[in-house]
C-alpha cells in the first residue's frame, strides 16, 4: 500500500470530475416556457375558427406524433384531410394550417424546442416561415 496516497487523490479527482455537471448548474433553472396562442393572426380568424385542431393538453404533449401520423398520410397515402377529436376536418399541412396561425416561430416553435433541448427536422423540406417585424 505504497501508493494509497495517489490512489485517494485519484479518487478525489475523479469524483470532482464526475459531479462538476450538477454543481457547475445550482441555480441555473429555466423557467419554463409559455408560448403565446394568443397571435395576431389568430386575432384576425373569427372567433368560431380560433381552435387548434386538436385540444392544448393534447398539443403540448403530442404534436410531434400529430406533424408524423400527418407526414406519412400525405406523402405515403395520399390522404390530406385530418379529422380531429371533435369531427371537424383540417387540411393536414404544416405551412398551411399550423404556420396560418402560429406565425411567430422564434417565440411559439423556437423557445419551447430549445428549452428541450430538441431539434426538429420540419425545416430541411419545408420553407422556414419569415418573421415578420414589428
């Protein structure tokens, strides 16, 4: 037990390597984000047309399941219209239905996709929607 010195510093070591991540973070939370439905082109609908196609609780947990059932029916199938929960149809399109009304990527898609640390492959195919400046 010559070297139980170098071992004991090597351990030590290596859990001050191990555990940095979580001390390196105390302190850091981020606040959970609350996207705004409330968009001005959702203002610009009637009030009777101003419902997602699906309930939130349900798009908040599962669009990404939603855009690929929708995905493969479109490109697979042929299929474009999707009947909701309620029985009212919609075109399945992500420009034309979801981009009609959430315009506002950077503050709707963009904070709740990084804040989870996800990237999304929606943009390699479809065109990136231009923000509009205000």
């Amino acid at each position: 037990m010559y070297d139980g010195g170098k071992i004991i510093i090597g351990l030590i070591i290596f859990l001050a390597l191990l555990t940095f991540p979580f001390y390196y973070n105390i302190g850091k939370v981020n606040a959970k984000p609350e996207p705004k439905i409330d968009t001005p082109e959702i203002q610009k609908l009637p009030v009777g047309e101003r419902k997602c196609v699906e309930s939130k609780e349900f798009m908040r947990g599962g669009h990404m399941q939603l855009l690929n059932e929708w995905r493969d029916s479109v490109v697979r199938d042929d299929k474009r219209i999707y009947v909701n929960s309620q029985g009212k149809k919609h075109n399945m399109s992500l420009q034309n239905e979801c981009i009609r009304c959430h315009s506002n990527k950077k503050d709707f898609c963009d904070k709740c996709h990084n804040y989870m640390a996800v990237k999304p492959y929606c943009w390699t195919c479809h065109i990136e929607p231009k923000e509009k400046k205000s």
